[in-house]
C-alpha cells in the first residue's frame, strides 16, 4: 500500500442536494493527491443526477466510479421518490462489502451520506478502515439530527408540539422555532424520522463529521456541537466548507447575462426537488415586474426532473414573459448554479435555502433573499440572517399560504440594496479564508488525508 496516496470511496445517496457536495469532495481529495472511488447507486432519482453523475465522470477520469446497482424497492404507500431512494440504497448497502473488500489499492477511509451512516460504519469496522459522514446541510440543523430521539421524547412529553413555540436544545444552543422544524420530524412512523434514528447512533461511532460549512458561519453551534454537551462523545464536527466547486465540461452560455450591468440581476431557484403552485408562480411574476428588477429566473413545474414536461409558456402567463422579455430571462432545465451566481451581474439571489445553495451563495458573495419551503430550509434561512448573508422572508411560510405580488416586490427591492452586497462581500472573504492554506476547512480536509494514511 502506497501510504503516500490514500484510497478513500465517497457514497452519495439521492437527491442533487446530496450529489454536489459529494462530487465536490470527490473532486478536492482527487486534487490533493488522494485516489478516489466515488459509488453511483443505479438507477438514481432524477435525470440531473445521472447527466451530472455522467459529466463528472468524463470530465474527471482520474476519478474511479464504482456503479452500485440497487435492490428492487417498491413502496406500497405514497412516499416521496427521494426519501424511497434513500431506503432502497439503505435496504442494499450490505451487497458493497464484497465489493469494497477487494479493491486495488486497498481503501483507506469511507465518507458517505448521513443517511447511510450505520450501515457503513459496519462495513467499515470490518474493513477496519477510519469512516466520516459528509453533513450537507448546515451544523444548526445537524444539531436537532443528533439529538433527535432527545427532542422526540421531550416533544412526546410535551404532549406532541401542543401549544409549544419553540424546542429547546441541549448545551444552550438557541431554541429552534417549533414551526422551523419539518413535521415528519417528530412523528415516529415517517420515514425522515426512521432514518434519523436509525443512523443518529452513529454519529458517536463515525471518526468524524464533516459539514459544508465554515467555522465563522456557524462558530457557536460548531463551538457547543464540539463541547460534548449536546451529545455526549459525538464525533468530532470538521467543517470542510464551502466546498471548491469542480470543473465543468462548458461554461454557461448566457450572453443576455453577460450584457447586463454589475450586480443588478436576481437570480431565482428554489432548487432541485421543489415546485411552487402556479398560482405561487404567478405572484412572484407580479412581484418581479412591479419590482423593476432584472431577473434570471429558472423555473420548474414538478418534484422530481423527469416528470417536469410543461413548456415556460404552458406555466407562466404569455403576457408576463412578453412584457419583462428585456429585462428578464426565464429558464427550464438545468444549468450550472454556481456558475451563474459567480457571474459578475448577479446581485442577489432568491434562494429556497438548500444548504448548497446558501454554501455556494457565501462563496460568491451574493446577498440571498430567503423563502424557504420545507425540510432544513428554514432553519438554515435563520443561519443566513444571523451571518448577514441576506434576509428571510418570515411570513411566507412555505407551501400553505399565497404570497402576493406587492409582499414580493418589497422584499426583492430589499434585497437589491448595496448595503446587502457589503455584507455578503465580507462573507465572501471569510468563506475564502477557510478555504486557504491554514484555513480551518483547508486544514480539516488534509486531517482526514493525513488520518487515511495510517
Ligand atoms: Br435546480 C439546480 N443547477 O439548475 P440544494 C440546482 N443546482 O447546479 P435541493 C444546479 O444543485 P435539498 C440547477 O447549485 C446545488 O449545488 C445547486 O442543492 C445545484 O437544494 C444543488 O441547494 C442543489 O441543497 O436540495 O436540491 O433542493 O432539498 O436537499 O436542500
């Protein structure tokens, strides 16, 4: 065994939001002089995942891809097609072993997705190999996952949430807002919460946890995560964040973009796996073309990719597209986020919060405005009001009530002021600290090398 050069597998589960900071890993271990196998559960979940999964493998060859073909699952309830992948990879993780057992170099370390994390800690203790958990959303809302049994309990006490407000952590963090935390949380036969407590066990076990995240973004939550005082011998938290994006095989093609002038375009995505009603869709038009603001808006009319059929013109008003055609640019499919928010006339970003999405908005010093919809969006849109990335738009509460034009139109003139450009700039900094030689996140990344090579 080469101890100069570790061998270390990177397991995505499903979803962009989990793939990116994968690939991105992947991508940064690679150029550190690591071997890297990356395991591609087949068949995945939506078109962006295999044409991604795809366009890195071409574009990244020193990267090996170890394609996982999954076990038949097929849920006799309605469930969401993200969460039934995540149990399919769950119900087929033990067929990796032989494969991992065996492979030229030896492995030296396993970092895979938290929904997994058991399952590949035993696989990993067999291998007697060090294992970490990649962390993609932010170190707030992880630490409402490692508690998670602590707070299902003490919920269940307080007779199901009834006339509570706020959920109190442990070790002093600040409590969550009751109505930040996603419902299926609390109730035992979802499957979100059958994950978390099967695999929360083994943040205790894991050799660390890595988050996209940086230390000046959420100094006191990784501060008190690293007390112990949450949960007594979780391993340690190493923010690696915001993770380096990876090259491209094209840059983005968008010369109405590149005539526009510095920072007065917004751009609007509220990521892979969320669609707004149509009616929701019509008011934020509303609210953009009273606003006067330029707009790259990227638009999508269902969850999952491969169903999203309907033509721009079949989802929004004709009318609206031929008024705001010179100052607004409406898009289907998929394009290259980091990328346009890099671009010089971006100023401001209308985010639903994935955590990629903040992470990647931090590294390029774009102010977002926050309408967070479900899942961790809301505690993370709380996280980017408390680092000055932007705002939160707090009474648009998610997928229930329609969010009129006016109320639209006010927050995005907000979000379009200098001041907000100011703030986001000195984030920018402070992610790019990180990220340098002797950086907390830098020098996170060359432990866990260093770790590999024992
Ligand atoms: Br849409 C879209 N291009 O067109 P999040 C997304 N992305 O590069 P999500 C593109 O996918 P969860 C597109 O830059 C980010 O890296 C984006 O992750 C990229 O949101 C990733 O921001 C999306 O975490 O995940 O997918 O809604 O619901 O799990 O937060």
């Amino acid at each position: 065994l080469d101890q100069t050069t570790p061998h270390i597998a990177i397991f995505p589960t499903a979803g962009m939001g989990h793939l990116m900071p994968f690939l991105r890993l992947a991508a940064m271990l690679a150029t550190r002089n690591c071997t890297v196998t990356v395991i591609a559960a087949k068949p995945t979940v939506s078109a962006a995942e295999s044409d991604q999964l795809s366009s890195f493998f071409a574009t990244h060859q020193n990267i090996k891809c170890l394609e996982f073909q999954l076990l038949p699952y097929n849920p006799t309830t309605d469930i969401d097609p993200f969460f039934a992948q995540f149990i399919a990879i769950s119900n087929s993780v033990h067929l990796l072993h032989p494969l991992l057992s065996n492979t030229s170099p030896p492995l030296s370390t396993f970092i895979a997705d938290f929904t997994i994390a058991s399952s590949v800690c035993k696989i990993a203790t067999d291998l007697s190999i060090p294992t970490y958990v990649l962390i993609t959303t932010s170190a707030r809302f992880f630490s409402l996952l490692a508690c998670h049994s602590q707070l299902v309990e003490n919920n269940a006490k307080k007779g199901g949430g009834e006339g509570v407000d706020y959920i109190e952590i442990p070790a002093g963090l600040p409590p969550v807002p009751l109505s930040s935390i996603p419902p299926p949380f609390f109730n035992p036969n979802h499957y979100f919460s059958a994950i978390i407590s099967a695999n929360a066990p083994s943040f205790t076990k894991v050799n660390g946890i890595l988050v996209n995240t940086f230390d000046w973004f959420e100094s006191a939550t990784i501060e008190v995560l690293n007390s112990g005082r949450v949960v007594r011998d979780l391993a340690p938290i190493l923010p690696v964040g915001p993770l380096e994006s990876f090259k491209f095989g094209h840059a983005p093609n968008l010369p109405w973009l590149d005539n526009q002038p510095a920072k007065s375009v917004l751009f609007i995505s509220f990521g892979s796996r969320t669609a707004l009603s149509k009616d929701q869709l019509s008011e934020l038009g509303v609210g953009l073309e009273k606003s006067g603001c330029k707009f790259l808006w990227i638009l999508k009319g269902s969850k999952v990719d491969k169903q999203d059929k309907e033509e721009i013109e079949e989802i929004l008003d004709e009318s609206f597209l031929e008024r705001t055609k010179n100052r607004g640019m409406v898009m289907k499919g998929w394009v290259n986020q980091e990328q346009i928010l890099a671009h010089p006339a971006i100023g401001g970003f209308l985010s639903h919060c994935g955590w990629n999405s903040v992470m990647e908005a931090a590294r390029q010093g774009v102010p977002i405005l926050a309408w967070p919809q479900h899942g961790d969006q809301r505690v993370n849109a709380q996280v980017v009001e408390n680092a000055g990335l932007g705002s939160w738009a707090r009474d648009w509460i998610g997928e229930k009530i329609l969010v009129k034009g006016e109320e639209i139109e006010e927050k995005i003139r907000e979000i379009m002021r200098l001041e907000n450009l100011a703030k986001a700039s000195e984030v920018r900094e402070k992610a790019r600290h990180a990220r340098e030689i002797g950086g907390n996140s830098e020098q996170a990344i060359q432990g866990i090398i260093e770790a590999s090579k024992q």
